[in-house]
C-alpha cells in the first residue's frame, strides 16, 4: 500500500510580473484504495513548496493543483497525473521555514463608491462617541434615532498572503479582527499608512502540511515537515481616514421614555419659531403648529432642538 513518483516535467514557464511554472507529475500508485489517501497527502493549494539547486533553496507558493486519474493496469495499479502550478516566492542560501518567508500575492487596487451608511467609526468630537471608536458604531442621533445616511469613499483594497507557525497564531484573530481599523500608523508590504486608514475587510486561514526533500550526492534523501497556517488578509484603505461625523439630527425628539415627532409652530408675530412636542404645542394656544418633515438639529440629549452650532455640520 503506498505510491511513488514515476517522473516529473516541467511543462511550461514564464517570467513576468514573477516566477511562475507547470509542472506535470505522474504517480503510481499501489491499488485504487490509495486514491483518497495520496489526494489527502499531496500538497494544496497555497501551501509552499521548496526546490534545492546548486546550494539554493527556491520557494514557491502552490497556485493550483489539478489531478487526471487514469485506468487501473491489469496488475491493479494506478498512474495519477498531478498538474501544479507554482509561483516563485524567495531564493535563499539557507533554508527557511515557511513561516518567516515574506508577505506574497500582494495585490492593491482603488475605487471610487458611494455606500448606504448604517454603522460608522466615530472621530473624535462626535456627540455620543466624544473620543472616537475603532470599531463600527451604529449611526443614531442622541434621540436613540437609528440613521442611514449616503456617503462617497474613494477606497483602496490591499490584499496579501503570509505564513505563521501554528502556536504564533490565534484562530480568534479571524472573526475578532474584522471591521477594525488601525489605531497607529502601520506599515504593510512596504506602505506606510496613518493612523485610522485602514480597516480589516477580511482575515482568512488555511491549515497547511508541507513537506521538503533535499537529496544529497550520495542520493540520499532527508525529508522535512511542515505545519502552518496560510493567513490570507483584505483590507480597505481610506486615505482621507475613517474618521466620519454625521449631523446629530432627526424628526423626533426623546421624551418620557418615548419618542415624540417633532412640531413647529410661531407667536402671533411670526418672529420666534418654536419646536417641540405634540403635547407642548397645543399648550402653547398656538394654532400654526405643523409636524416637521426635514431633519433639524437635536442637543446633545436627543430631548431639545438645538440652535447651538457646534452641533451644525458645514
């Protein structure tokens, strides 16, 4: 029970942006039942893979796996077709562990959107976060309003792959990480960016086994192992921060544990407008009174109208 590699071929090469080749490999395996077997054992895709020529050790990252099975022989054996392609990550004199080759597959691209706002990070000054937030808050005015406001960002999406050893990484990091943003300044893959301006989009991670053969003159063979994880991380980039103020307004104010639409109505004069409940206006003997339809200011209780303009936006 088992299998062996019959030969191997390099199909095809090229050198562009990086390194990239195909390489074709025919094993042969001892009966049909080691099929599952060697599938769960062959390297996958994004793993690392190293190569040993003339004292160097090249180290590639595993960008596709395609498998052809064919007929069983009269003798019960079976030949699998491995094709693989792979892209040069680093060439070194000594060897290294995958975990402290550098970030790869780094990918940046900008684009321009508007987007429905319902949650925001908050900077500092806003009303009901006055020192800011690095996770998304939900948008409300002090009224306890839920908001959803249009907003144009021109964002950058940064995209890369590294590898950690597997007691250096924290799976939590997966879903504890996402939606926050950076509270220093950070340097990614050689670009620096400030503090506020990058938030993580998505953090993904893949368990890997690899395994390393050098042979030396003799054509003996030493094999090595390696247990990982691939982190594969997206972010987006604002470069004008996710620091975002919105206009604490709204149709409704808070009062008595409920909330109550906001009214408007003038003295006889016409020359002081008022605001203010339901209730208050027809207290007041004014009959002008009519319920707001546009957003006006709120104070910093959510209770009052506010003419203060610290509170105005623009």
């Amino acid at each position: 029970m088992g299998w062996k590699l019959l030969y191997q071929i390099e199909k095809s090469a090229r050198a562009t942006d990086n390194y990239q080749k195909t390489v074709e490999e025919i094993y042969e395996l001892d009966s049909a039942e080691d099929f599952d077997p060697f599938l769960i054992s062959f390297k996958k895709k994004g793993g690392v893979l190293i190569e040993r020529r003339r004292g160097l050790a090249f180290y590639f990252t595993v960008e596709n796996v395609e498998m052809t099975r064919r007929p069983p022989s009269p003798a019960g054996k079976l030949q699998v077709v491995a094709t693989v392609t792979l892209s040069l990550l680093k060439q070194s004199e000594e060897e290294l562990a995958p975990w402290n080759l550098p970030p790869y597959d780094f990918r940046i691209r900008t684009s321009g959107r508007d987007e429905t706002v319902r949650r925001f990070y908050p900077g500092q000054g806003d009303i009901l976060f006055p020192h800011g937030a690095f996770e998304p808050q939900p948008l409300m005015n002090t009224a306890g309003v839920l908001l959803k406001c249009k907003t144009t960002m021109g964002l950058s999406t940064v995209e890369f792959s590294y590898n950690t050893a597997l007691d250096a990484f924290d799976p939590r990091l997966v879903w504890a990480a996402q939606g926050k943003i950076n509270l220093y300044a950070v340097t990614i893959c050689g670009l620096t960016f400030p503090p506020r301006t990058v938030k993580i989009e998505a953090f993904n991670a893949q368990y890997c086994h690899d395994e390393s053969t050098t042979t030396d003159q003799l054509g003996n063979q030493t094999t090595t192992a390696w247990k990982y994880y691939r982190v594969d991380v997206k972010l987006q980039a604002n470069p004008r921060s996710y620091d975002q103020l919105f206009a604490n307004a709204g149709v409704h104010v808070y009062r008595n544990g409920t909330l109550a639409r906001i009214w408007r109505w003038s003295d006889d004069s016409q020359k002081n407008v008022y605001y203010g409940s339901y209730q208050e206006y027809l207290a007041s003997g004014a009959r002008n009174g009519e319920a707001i339809t546009e957003n006006v200011f709120l104070d910093a209780t959510g209770r009052r109208v506010s003419i203060d303009p610290k509170y105005r936006i623009g």
